[in-house]
C-alpha cells in the first residue's frame, strides 16, 4: 500500500514538475516581469533577445519608431514608407530565407500569417509575433508594451513601451487643457473615403478627435463605417480626410450636401497620422485642433510668471551658460538628424523640464523633434519641431514651462 502511495505521490510531483516546465516564463499579460527573458507574449515565448527583427506592418513599424527601437530592424514590408526605414530592404512573409539571411530571427505583423508561411519561417528558426492594432487609450499600452517586451524583454522593453505609449496621451492631454472654453459644440468627421470610411467612436481614431476637444459626428458609427444618411444627418461643421480625397468630395453629389463641404471647411491632413498609432497621433490632435481654435498655434509670446508651473526645476535659470543672459547668446538652429554635443544639452534641458520621454543620445531623432513640438505648444510657441534660436532661447531661461503631469 506504501508502495503505490509513492509511486502515486511521485507521478503527481511530476506532472505539476512538467506542467511548471511548460508553463509560460515571464508572460506579461499581467504586467512587466522580474527580469527581461525568457519572456512570453500571447502564445509565443522568446527566450533571448532577437538578433534581428522584420516588421511586415506600417502600424508596428511606427510603434517601433516612436520606441526608438528602429536599430533592430533588419527588413520591413513594402508599405513600411516610413523615410527613417527606406534603407531597410523590402520583404514579404513569403521571404523566410530572405529574411533569415539578412539576420533577423523575428518576424512582427498584425496580420495572419497562412499555415505554409509559419511553416517556412519556423523551418528558418524565426520566431512569428503577431500584434494588434490598438482600439483604445487603455489597449494602446498594450500595444507598445508588447512590442518593447518583443524586442527588449519583459522587463526593459515592456516599461519603456508603457512609458513611451503614456507620453502620447500625456502630451495629447496637454493640448486638450489649453483648447479654449466656449459653448459652443464644434461636430466633426474624419473621411477615409468615399464609401462610408469614417472614424467612429468606438475607435481609437475616433477617441483623438475627442481629445482635439471637439464633437465626433461619427460617434455612433462602428468599426470605422457609417452610412452616408446617417452623416448628412450629423452634418458635421468641419472635415478632415486623408490628403487627395478634397476634390472628389467636392465632386460627389453626395457628399457635396454637406454643411463641410459647401463652407469649404474641409482639411486634407498626412493620412498615416489617422492610420498609424505613432507619435503622429500628436500631430493628428494638433492639427485639428489647431484648425478649429487657430489661436492655438500662431505662436503667441508666452508672459513671465512667478507661479511654479513656470520656472525650471530649480526655481531659477538651467545651468546651462546659455541661460545665463537673453540677448547674451547666440543660438544656432538645431533640427532633426543633427546631433553632438548641442543636442544633447538640448535634450537634457527638455528631459528637466519633463518633455523628453527618451534617453538623451545627442542625436535629434524623432522623440526630440516631438518633444521640443512639445514644449513650443505648451509655451505658445508656433510649432514647427525644429529649435530655432528663439526656442531654445525660451528653453535656457527661467519661463520656460515645465509640463505638468
């Protein structure tokens, strides 16, 4: 009886041995984990880091981007157009060898994959991490940790991802504070196409027209349709769609019965600051708000203030010598893809004031060209994103505003 009493007792402690082995390591579906691998995200499990990555999504590709992870990309898809990867050679998720041999042992996408092409790729050793779109600010951080978890751990990757995916809305939070007050509602409607494309309120989309402090026309559409009536019933007072797509509203006899189009009132934006959830999502909020409440962005002087909310983090002037005097100093124009030591003094002042959200590197990559757009918002500032002598003058000196939050 002793006897079968242990063997019993011995294949239990096995089996919970053998489903413990089994068992996801540092899944991050709870949260970031202890350590950065081996770590789990869905059904996949990455045991090291990736030597090499290919992106087959534009929407991944500008996560990776806004993450500063873009070293590790090693090819991409066709319709990755972004200019900081048009170096990368083009691959499709028919090209396992090709990919393999241009050193990548992960493959990202939001998209199935058929049977035969996850055959190919396991057959190479390359891992398949399929990712989704975000639907909400909520599921954005999931987005952005999944992808820094994918490519920097569970831990290092997956708080940067979170950290990155919060500094979008904390900035888009922060033009929606300075949307001025009125009683009257603004409704508008973002347009794909023509054929009922509209962002609607049950997506993200449709959330940053909320968060441009203005009324979705479309809020009561799903997944990104509405039928013509129920728009020429919104009839919104404003819309923005996609740049080409003007003219041929004005050219429906449809679409030509809205109040928009008739007043002219129709604004063609970069269609991938609508499609892609990078940091083009600021620039999306930006530009409509700055459409409806101008005022926001003619670059009005910004006044001394004594109150906390004004001053650099010490209270007083950067250390920086060049704060030491306006008119004192002559500030040369920093812009994307400069870099060496101005740039990082720049980023270290930005970084003080609570507008960069990166290491600073010295180099003047796309999370400083966003922070110091940043930063000319909130300090009523035209915004341009690149550092004139005039923004960085305000910069050094002690009004700078530090962002709140």
């Amino acid at each position: 009886m002793l006897k079968k009493f242990t063997a019993a007792f011995l294949a239990v402690c096995m089996t919970a041995a053998i489903f413990a082995g089994c068992a996801p390591k540092n899944d991050i579906s709870s949260g970031a984990g202890q350590q950065d691998y081996p770590v789990t995200i869905g059904t996949v499990s990455l045991n090291a880091p990736p030597t090499g990555v290919a992106v087959l999504s534009p929407n991944l590709a500008d996560v990776i981007l806004s993450l500063d992870y873009e070293i590790m990309l090693k090819a991409k898809s066709a319709d990755c157009t972004q200019s900081d990867l048009s170096v990368l050679p083009n691959v499709t998720a028919d090209d396992a060898k090709k990919i393999k041999s241009l050193g990548a042992d992960l493959v990202l996408t939001d998209s199935f994959l058929t049977e035969n092409q996850l055959k190919a790729m396991a057959q190479e050793g390359i891992n398949v991490l399929k990712i989704d779109r975000a639907t909400s600010r909520e599921d954005l951080d999931r987005l952005y940790s999944q992808v820094g978890a994918a490519l920097k751990g569970a831990k290092t990757g997956y708080e940067r991802g979170k950290k990155i995916s919060q500094s979008i809305f904390l900035t888009i939070d922060d033009i929606s504070r300075i949307i001025p007050e009125t009683n009257v509602v603004t409704t508008v409607a973002y347009l794909y196409d023509l054929n009922g494309g509209v962002a609607t309120g049950d997506t993200l989309e449709g959330k940053l027209i909320e968060s441009a402090g203005l009324v979705n026309a479309a809020s009561d559409g799903t997944g990104n349709k509405m039928d013509f009536e129920s728009l020429l019933r919104a009839n919104p007072k404003y819309i923005f769609c996609p740049t080409g797509l003007k003219a041929k509203l004005a050219a429906s006899p449809e679409y030509a019965k809205l109040s928009a189009v008739k007043e002219g009132k129709v604004y063609e934006m970069d269609p991938n600051e609508m499609l892609l959830q990078g940091r083009g999502m600021v620039e999306a909020v930006s530009y409509m708000a700055g459409i409806v409440y101008p005022e926001l962005l003619k670059g009005t002087a910004p006044t001394s203030s004594s109150s906390g909310d004004t001053s650099s983090s010490s209270g007083t002037t950067s250390s920086s010598p060049e704060s030491t005097s306006s008119g004192s100093t002559t500030y040369q124009t920093l812009k994307r893809n400069d870099q060496g030591a101005d740039v990082l003094k720049m980023q270290n002042r930005l970084l003080e004031l609570g507008y960069m959200f990166v290491k600073p590197s010295g180099l003047y990559a796309q999370a400083t060209e966003q922070a110091v757009k940043d930063f000319q918002l909130l300090n009523g500032m035209e915004v341009t994103g690149i550092a004139d002598p005039k923004t960085l003058e305000l910069l050094y000196s002690g009004n700078a505003k530090k962002r709140n939050g």
